[in-house]
C-alpha cells in the first residue's frame, strides 16, 4: 500500500511539474497547447503501462494467497482428521 501511495505521490508530481514547466515556458499559446498534449499523451501511456503492472502484481499476490489458504486448509483438515482418531 505504501509502493502505491509513493508511486501516485511522483505520478502527481510529476504532472505538477510539467504543467508548471509548460506555462512558465515564453512559447505562443498554440506551442504550449501542443506541449500540453503531447505530455499528456506521454503521461497517459506510462500510466497504462503502470496499470499493467499493477495488475500483474495483483493477480501474482492473489495467486499466492489462495495457495496459502489452500495449504492452510489441507494442514487444518489433516489435524482435524488426526484429533478425531485419539
């Protein structure tokens, strides 16, 4: 959870920084507009990639759960079945 908080904190300030970069910057109002898109297109590529990723640390952290629950279980039910005979 931290990992994410600190990733949306640089995403943040990284969109911060380059809106500020662009308005501070002596370019005509049809420069900066075209800046404006193109860094946002590149922020919106970077986020989709990060997305993925997310998404695969997710699915590999859901998958080791389920595998613990399951060894859980089966370790459960074996000093069940063991409890019962004595």
């Amino acid at each position: 959870m931290a990992k994410s908080r600190l990733a949306l904190g640089a995403i943040v300030g990284v969109v911060a920084g380059a809106i500020a970069g662009v308005l501070t910057a002596p370019k005509s109002g049809k420069e900066t507009r075209a800046d404006i898109k193109k860094r946002a297109d590149e922020l919106r590529a970077e986020t989709q990639k990060k997305k993925g990723e997310l998404g695969k640390k997710a699915d590999e952290v859901v998958k080791e759960a389920r595998q613990k629950i399951d060894e859980l279980r089966q370790e459960v039910g074996s000093k069940k079945s063991g409890g019962d005979k004595k």
